[in-house]
C-alpha cells in the first residue's frame, strides 16, 4: 500500500465534521493552535515526538514501538473537540474515528495516530466515559483507542512505577492494533466475556493478517484461542441460565 500524504496546514474544519472540530498536524505553528490549548501544548507535543520515540526503561525498544514509524511517515494528526455533553462528544469521537480507519486503510500498516485533545480542565472521569463507549466497537476493526491526560494512573505492563499514560493535556488517541497488545488480555481477563471475545478476535485477526506489526508466536496464538473458548463458553452457559429462569418465572406467573 502506499504511504497515505498527509499535508501541512493549519487549524482547520473538515467538512465531514461539525464545527467544532478542528484538525492540524505537528508542523503546525503554535500561533495556529487553538488559543485554550497554546500554554499546554509544546510539552504535550513532545510526550508524542520526543518521550514516545525515547528508549523503555523497562523493555527493549521505544516506549510505543511504532511512534518512531508514525513519525517518519507523517501520520501524527491532531483534533481540538470543546467541550460539551457527553452525548455530543461520543458521536464526534465517532466522526473522528471513522477518519482514522478511512486513513489507516490506505496507509501503511501501523503508521497512522490520531490524538483528541480536550481543553485543559476537561475532566478525566468524562474522557474514560466517552472512551469506554467507542473501545468495543473500534476494537472491531482492529483499532485500540487509549487515553492520556496528567492525573493518569495506569502504569506500565513491565513496571509498576513506570506511568507512561501522562500528558499535559487531555488526549484520545486512535491507533492500530498490534501483535504486542497481547499484554493487555490480562486485563481483559478481569472484564467480561463479551469484551474477552471481541479483543481475541480481532487480535488473531490482526496477528494473521501480517499487519500486526511483528510476528505472534504459537504460544501466543493459542493462548488467545484459548481465551476465545472460554469466553465464547462463559456466554452460553449465560444465556442458558438466563432462559431457564426466564422458563420458571414464565412457569410461575402462569400457574397463579
């Protein structure tokens, strides 16, 4: 596939979205940035340009494996959403998404980021909320949607005292799915078996579709598969105790 071009320009309206949306990329000056995120916004920029791309403390490589790939290619884009109600933000997260996957189809793999930043005092209850309501059905399409802002607490899969999720800013950020987001089926293991399901699928989606950015092993991939079996057998055995106590209480009203 060819590299998807991404041109310089400044704050600007696309017209697949309302108007309050904004897009720019990191060439951007920052008398084009939004005036409520200028203060801000040279050391978020640089969480993205310069921490992302440094060496893991705790692992070989990059704190984010394929920044360094986003970065060359061009691909880094930025959108400013004001605030509003958490309705309104959901569907315009969901316009913004829809432009991610559009790029990143036509894109190199793994090349493409796009980042939401919020204003500043955007709280960070109602940005996990709008994320946890657009993660399940991105993760369909092979598409991880993270979340950074300065209170962050999650920390590092490799060490607990590294907590590498912090920005400035407020950020949402969709990127593709990799064969490395294997780590987070251990999270996964603690959510629900729906949720299991949708990330193992488009996991091995992504590990056989050699886009996932390396090479999964067999292990691996059969681990997942394994934790797709469960998950598909804790949902039957769900819904089978869901009708047979939907049977009695039917059995029970119309035997009064």
């Amino acid at each position: 596939m060819q590299n998807m071009e991404m041109k310089r320009k400044s704050p600007s309206t696309s017209n697949k979205f309302h108007d309050e949306i904004q897009d720019w990329d990191a060439e951007t000056p920052l008398s084009d940035i939004p005036a409520v995120l200028r203060e801000d916004y040279p050391d978020t920029l640089a969480y993205f340009e310069e921490f992302l791309v440094s060496a893991h403390p705790h692992k070989k490589g990059a704190v984010c494996p394929f920044m360094p790939k986003v970065l060359s290619a061009g691909t880094l884009r930025f959108f400013f959403m004001e605030t509003m109600g958490i309705l309104q933000t959901v569907a315009k997260l969901r316009d913004v998404g829809e432009q991610y996957l559009d790029h990143a189809a036509n894109a190199e793999p793994n090349s493409t980021v796009f980042v939401v930043f919020f204003e500043p005092n955007y709280p960070p209850k109602s940005l996990v909320t709008a994320q946890g309501a657009i993660t399940v059905e991105f993760m369909r399409a092979q598409t991880m949607v993270a979340t950074t802002f300065e209170s962050n607490a999650a920390r590092s899969l490799h060490d607990d005292s590294f907590q590498p999720f912090r920005t400035s800013l407020p950020c949402l950020i969709f990127r593709s799915m990799t064969v490395q987001d294997i780590a987070f089926l251990d999270f996964q293991k603690r959510t629900n078996p729906r949720l299991i399901m949708t990330f193992a699928t488009a996991y091995l989606n992504t590990a056989t579709n050699r886009k996932g950015g390396g090479r999964a092993s067999l292990d691996e991939l059969n681990a997942v598969r394994e934790l797709l079996r469960k998950a598909r057998r804790q949902v039957w055995i769900r819904r089978s105790i869901l009708a047979v106590l939907a049977c009695a209480i039917g059995f029970a009203i119309y035997s009064l």
